[in-house]
C-alpha cells in the first residue's frame, strides 16, 4: 500500500513486490493470479484501513451532525497523520484512474460513491435534525466535503502547503455549520 501511494497503482507489479517483499514471482503470482487482482487487493486494504481510521471510531458518534463532526475530525487525523507516504490513497487512485476503464477505475468509482452515500446519509439525519438549514442538499454537503479532503491531500503535498489541512478542516466544519477548532 505504501508503495501503491507514492508511485500509484500501476506503479506495482508482480516483479517489483516480489524484489521488495523478498519473495518469488510465483508466490506472488500464486498468491493473487495476476497483477490486477492484486493491484485491486492493494486497493481494498487502503479502504479497509480507511474505514477503521474514519468510520468506525465516528459510526460510535450519534447520527447527523454529531457523525459528521466525528467524521470530519478523523478524516482530517487520518490525512494529517501521514498514513500513506503518498497522502490519501484513494485520491491518488482516483486521479490515477479517472480516464482509465477497467475493474480497478469501477472499484475506486464504488468506494467514492459509497463515501459520498454515507456522508449524504448523515447530511440528511443532520439536516432532518434541524441542525443544517432545509435548504441544505445532503448530496452537495457530502461532495464539499469529500472535494475538500481530496483538495487539501494535493495541497499539502503538491504545494507543499503545511497549513492545508488546517484549512481544510476549518472549510470541513463551516460546511457542517460548526465553527473551526482553536
């Protein structure tokens, strides 16, 4: 995964893992089948370790807006703590394969679209609860959030922004109608 994070997905083959785990191609090869299969794998773990540094500590919070504060706070720790030398890795999967049609574009499609579901889900309770204006769409609060994210990812390591996330977290939270930490 942190191989796939700096040099992406298509940066990983069968031959380099196997040099750099010390292993045989075959093994690999046995392992997984073929390089997709296991570029694909490498995607799922990302999620995976994704869904325990955001979803589930903030699944504890109540749902709506406690959720969301909760969801933004550990979304912006996971990108802050330098989790993938290469920042979010499904941010860089995603610019990796935007143009590109395949099983591994429509795996990052469907982890995307499931975040967004699961934060236009909490935008809703939120909203329902009278804690974001009834005119505030659900679907725009989660994509702000999640363009955020991505945004500040790129700006901090592409710019070499040190104040990115602060920004984003602060832009993260006004989004939720809460004021930015001190």
């Amino acid at each position: 995964m942190d191989l796939a994070s700096v040099e992406g997905l298509e940066g990983i083959t069968i031959g380099r893992l196997a040099s750099e785990l010390a292993m045989s191609k075959s093994g690999l090869i046995g392992r997984f089948g073929d390089k997709e299969t296991m570029q694909r794998a490498v995607l799922a773990a990302a999620i995976d370790r994704f869904i325990a540094a955001v979803w589930q500590p903030a699944s504890r919070a109540a749902p709506g807006l406690p959720r969301l504060e909760a969801i933004v706070d550990a979304w912006v720790e996971h990108l802050r703590s330098g989790v993938f030398p290469g920042g979010c890795f499904v941010t860089t999967a995603s610019v990796e394969y935007d143009a590109r049609p395949g099983p591994l574009r429509d795996d990052v499609a469907a982890a995307v679209k499931r975040w967004l579901g699961v934060l236009e889900v909490q935008a809703r309770r939120a909203r329902d609860a009278g804690d974001l204006p009834a005119d505030r769409d659900p679907a725009d609060v989660a994509f702000e959030l999640h363009s955020l994210a991505s945004g500040g990812s790129v700006a901090g390591r592409v710019l070499g922004d040190d104040e990115a996330l602060d920004r984003v977290h602060a832009a993260m939270r006004r989004a939720i109608g809460l004021p930015p930490l001190n």
